[in-house]
C-alpha cells in the first residue's frame, strides 16, 4: 500500500514538474525527468506480476515473477518522445555481445544439472527486458543527462529515506514501516533498525551505501558540492540507523577506495606517501569508527554467533553444489532448488538451539554470498568472465580517467569503482546485492561507462581510419 501511495506521489511531483518546465522541455530534459523518476521509484517494491510459477519457495536470487516494473511502463512514453525527435542513433551492438548473450541462455536453460528451468528462463527474461531498457536509454541519451537524472532521483530518494528514519527507529513510529512491509519475514521484524522503503534494513543499508558512494564521487569532482555534501550526511544518517553491518564495512571500503582512486588517478595507490598518509590512516578511522562509538554495539551484538553460523550452513551448501558440477554450475538462479534436493536437511537439527528455524532459513533464502551464487549456478567457466571484469575494471581505471574529460563519465567510472568494492565486501555475507532494487542501479552504472568508453574507442578508430 505504502509503495502504491508513494508511486501516485511521485506521479504528481514529476508531472508539476513537466508543467514547470513546458517552456523549455527539450527531448534531453525528457530524458533527464524520465531517469530521475526512474530512479526515484526503484527504491519501492513496486510492480504488478503478470507471471508467476507459483512455487512455494524461490529457486534463486532473482525471484520467481515476472513483474511490470516501472521502466517497462516509462519506456513506451521514452519511444514517443523518441520518434517526435525523429533521431534513431541507436548503438551498434557488436556480434560477440549477442553471442555471449545467446551461449549464456543456452547452456543455463539446456543445462542438464539444472532442476529449475522455468525459474531460470524467468531470471533471464528478467535480466534481458532490463538490458533492452539501459540500451535505450544509453544510445539515446548522453552521459550529462543521465548523470543530472541519477542525481535529482538520489535526492530524493534520499530525502524520503531520512525522513522515514527519523520516523522509525529514532520517533518509534512503526507504522510507517509496516507500509512497506507486505510479504516480508517475520525474521525481519525482529530488526531494530531503520528499513525505509524497503523489507529488511539491511537491505536499505544496502541501497544507502550505493547513494553515499555516488554523492561521494560528486563531491570529489566538485559536482553539486553544497548538495552533495548535505545528501552524503543524510546517506551516512541513514546508513547507521539500520545497524546493517555488512552495509557499513562495504560502505567504508567502497568510500575508502573510491577516495584513494580520485587521489592516485595520475600514479600509483601503492607508494609510501599513499600508504603512510592515506591507506594507514583510512584503516585507523575505519577501526575506531566500529570499535570506539556506539556503533560497537551493532558488531558484537547478541546475534553475531547465530548468523555466522547460519552463513556458514549456507557456505556449506554452495560448496558441495560446486564440488559436484565445477564447470558449468547448476543453472541461472536455480541453486536453491538444486540444494533442496540434494542436501539433507537433518544435517541442520544440530543448530536448532542456534540459528533461527535452520531449515526453512537454509531453503528460503539464497545462499548468503554472491560469489558464491555466481560459482553454484554458473560454474567456474561461467564465473571466470565476472572475475575477468572485476580485474579489467580496476586495472584500466586509471587509463580511462586520463583518456576522458568528461566531469560526468569520471563521476560514473569512480561511482563503478565504488560499487565494485561494495559488491565485494557486502556480496560476501549477503546476497541483497542481487535484489531487483539494487540490481538495477549498478548494472544502469556498469552499463552508462562501458557505453561511454565504446564511444570513445569509436571516435579513435574514426580518427585512424581518416586519411592524413
């Protein structure tokens, strides 16, 4: 009910912003209001399911439901306000991407250790319709207006998150949470912390460390500073009052290595000046900051024992799937089926007096690493391309700082770092990275700088190609 209402608001918000702008409403300002309420409504769980396998639990990360969200609904008005433009510059996709990408369907959904086909096939599909959007999106529009797009709708999306907070837990009122609070666990509701938006407050730990990492960047490039700065503190408000842990290590490492990658862009991280006055003392801050403040409290609190022990059951389980099938995996979200049925669940009752309903949490719920998801359903072979662009990221970063001047693509590029880093520490204790919310938003990044950097080796291969 709480997103319904939310979505109607937003609704009005952004068409009094057409109506102000109808003077002056270019196709780029179009662009800019349709991804800034894009955006803004990604934090809501919000989407009405036109299919469903109906099984009793979720096969993997990505769900079981095909769901009308709200790009497929904008993308249509995108088109319209497209062809009044009548410019149709779209991308050319190379045929090794389409290759990839067809390779990539066939073997999950031809893969004869996958017992979850129809769920496979739906996380794809998924997966698919939202790449056709960013292809869009991406061809048509420039990084400078999507960029002024994803600021205005973090604004916001920021604006309404403190608000809640302030409302829960800081004022007690838990009836703002309950409105978005459909469907969820009860294991949720034993979280004090602040859930926003969204089910769990980890989850909107989650989400806040991405805002913190984006305004972060901004303030670095000097974008928007007097905002930035005000919306990095609300961010950072937020992030704390949702007693996520996983979510505040990721945060610090992902703002630490987005800083030290703006600081070194033109020489090394790893030169004594670096580590003595900035590495050392980054890990000094990062320590006190967890051990000498109430924070403390939310580290080394009474149910530190339980989920570390209930994440290695689930380590545990990725494991053996692994060991079983190491090279093509068990199918695109299709793991947790593959352990309800070949593992044991009495292995579990020795933890009944430790862990919260082991079993159901075991069979319920996606294994509490995404690498380790990645590894499961993919297998090694299918892992190695996700490892190839983690190291290919961080290797070129530098290169294509000083190959670009746009203030907007190295904003995007150190915001890619930043998540990267956050996926690293958070993505290896939960699998809430995985989730529709934040999905989204670091592949629309992913995407923004590959597409940027596409176009730049284009315009070089042009200059080459013309004669002297």
């Amino acid at each position: 009910m709480g997103a319904i209402l939310c979505i109607i608001l937003a609704v009005c918000i952004y068409a009094i912003k057409i109506v102000h702008n109808s003077n002056n409403l270019t196709f780029d300002k179009w662009c800019e209001i349709f991804i800034s309420f894009f955006i803004f409504t990604n934090c809501f769980n919000f989407g009405f399911s036109y299919f469903s396998l109906g099984n009793q639990y979720i096969d993997g990360a990505l769900g079981m439901n095909l769901r009308l969200e709200v790009f497929m609904i904008i993308t249509p008005i995108f088109f319209i306000v497209l062809s009044q433009r009548k410019k149709w510059n779209f991308l050319p996709i190379p045929w090794y991407v389409v290759f990839a990408i067809a390779l990539f369907c066939a073997v999950n959904i031809f893969n004869p250790n996958n017992l979850a086909v129809g769920s496979t096939i739906v996380g794809i599909l998924q997966v698919l319709l939202y790449i056709v959007f960013l292809y869009i999106v991406c061809s048509s529009v420039s990084i400078e207006v999507i960029m002024r797009g994803i600021y205005e709708g973090f604004v916001y999306t920021i604006i309404l998150q403190s608000a809640l907070t302030l409302c829960y837990p800081i004022l007690g009122i838990k009836e703002v949470t309950l409105l978005f609070r459909e469907g969820v666990s009860i294991r949720a509701e034993e979280r004090p912390g602040a859930p926003g938006t969204f089910s769990h407050p980890n989850a909107l730990g989650g989400y806040v460390s991405l805002i913190l990492a984006f305004f972060w960047s901004c303030i670095l490039y000097g974008y928007q500073r007097r905002k930035s700065i005000v919306c990095a503190l609300l961010a950072t408000f937020v992030l704390i009052f949702t007693f996520s842990r996983s979510a505040l290590l990721a945060s610090i490492f992902a703002v630490a290595m987005v800083y030290l990658i703006y600081n070194t862009r033109n020489g090394s991280i790893f030169t004594v000046k670096n580590i003595f006055y900035r590495i050392i003392p980054i890990i000094i801050l990062a320590v006190a900051l967890i051990f000498l403040t109430p924070i403390k409290d939310s580290f080394i609190g009474s149910n530190v024992d339980e989920m570390f022990i209930a994440r290695l059951m689930h380590f545990y389980c990725a494991y053996e799937a692994i060991i079983e099938h190491p090279f093509i995996g068990v199918g695109f979200n299709a793991h947790l089926e593959y352990i309800r049925s070949n593992v044991n669940p009495s292995i579990f009752a020795m933890f009944d007096k430790t862990v919260w309903n082991p079993e159901e949490f075991m069979f319920s719920n996606p294994v509490h690493n995404i690498f380790l998801i990645f590894l499961t359903e993919f297998g090694f072979i299918g892992f190695m391309p996700i490892l190839y662009f983690i190291i290919r990221k961080f290797a070129n970063i530098k290169k294509q700082l000083r190959r670009e001047t746009s203030v907007e693509y190295h904003i995007c590029a150190i915001f890619a770092i930043g998540i990267l880093c956050y996926l690293m520490v958070h993505g290896m204790s939960d699998w809430v990275p995985l989730t529709p919310r934040m999905r989204n938003i670091w592949l629309l990044i992913f995407f923004i700088v590959a597409c940027a950097e596409h176009k730049t080796e284009q315009k070089d291969t042009n200059k080459k190609a013309l004669p002297h």
